[in-house]
C-alpha cells in the first residue's frame, strides 16, 4: 500500500474513525466490550463514570461504526462491531509504551490476540515484512560511494 492514494472519501472515513479513537474513555469502552456484550450499568460499575457520560461516548463509538446496540427489554446491549480496532488500540499502545514493563504487558496482549509484535527502543518498527518484499540487506546501510582515494 506504499504508493497508492485514499480516496477523499476514505480519507473522511478515517479521520471520523481517528476522531472516535481520541479519548481514553471511548478506548477503555472499546476494550470493556472487547470482552463481551456489556448493558450501560455494567460499564458505569466498571469504568467508574457517570451513565449521562458513558451514554454520550457510546453515541459517539456507534455513529463511527464501532459499536452497535440491540434492546433487549428496558437495557440496551452493546457490542463491539469492528474487532479489528482492539489491534489497532493494542499497536498504537506499543508505539507509545514507555518502559521495559508496559512493553512487555502490551507484547502479551499483543501476542494473546494472535498478531505479530516486534518490539524495539524506536517508537516505530515495520513488523515481519513478508519474505518477498524483505531485502538481502538492509538499503540504508550499504555503503553508496567509495571512499576518497589519496593521491
């Protein structure tokens, strides 16, 4: 995907989405329902905030796409729509982990989830290219020019 281009439209699409993902709340919401179903009680019990304040994050989460309801009786259930937005949070929380202990805690979400996790001092890694695209050696340390000669 190096050289192609998003379209204005999909362009919009993930500023909406990245919009959505900018607070701990929504993250902490995302991961809760990671785990399961959870009516809006249940997520006041466990993230200690208000039903007014977990109500209107989750407004925000459903008209990105992200988490959907369906009634069932008086509760509205909530549910996790896009999995794949919990890898999203766990990679973007191993860019910005900063001690050898959070690296660690999120390489063993990581890992639990089934994805590959490279970990490393820099703040980002390209994480096992396939072979096909994996050069011999490494570009940017092959030498480009010969050293000066003395006359």
């Amino acid at each position: 995907m190096s050289g192609e281009r998003l379209s204005p439209r999909d362009l919009a699409r993930t500023a909406e989405l990245i919009r959505a993902l900018d607070s701990e709340l929504r993250l902490s919401i995302l991961l809760l329902l990671d785990s399961g179903e959870r009516v809006v009680h249940e997520m006041v019990d466990e993230l200690g905030k208000s039903q007014p304040l977990i109500s209107q994050h989750l407004r925000v989460l459903k008209s990105a796409g992200l988490v959907d309801s369906r009634r069932a009786g008086r509760e509205v259930i909530y549910s996790l729509t896009e999995p794949a937005v919990i890898d999203i949070i766990l990679r973007l929380a191993s860019l910005s982990a900063t001690g050898d202990v959070d690296r660690r805690r999120i390489a063993g979400l990581i890992s639990r989830r089934g994805m590959r996790f490279a970990s490393g001092s820099g703040s980002a890694a390209i994480v096992d290219p396939p072979a096909a695209v994996r050069p011999e050696q490494d570009p940017g340390l092959a030498p480009r020019t010969p050293k000066p000669r003395r006359d």
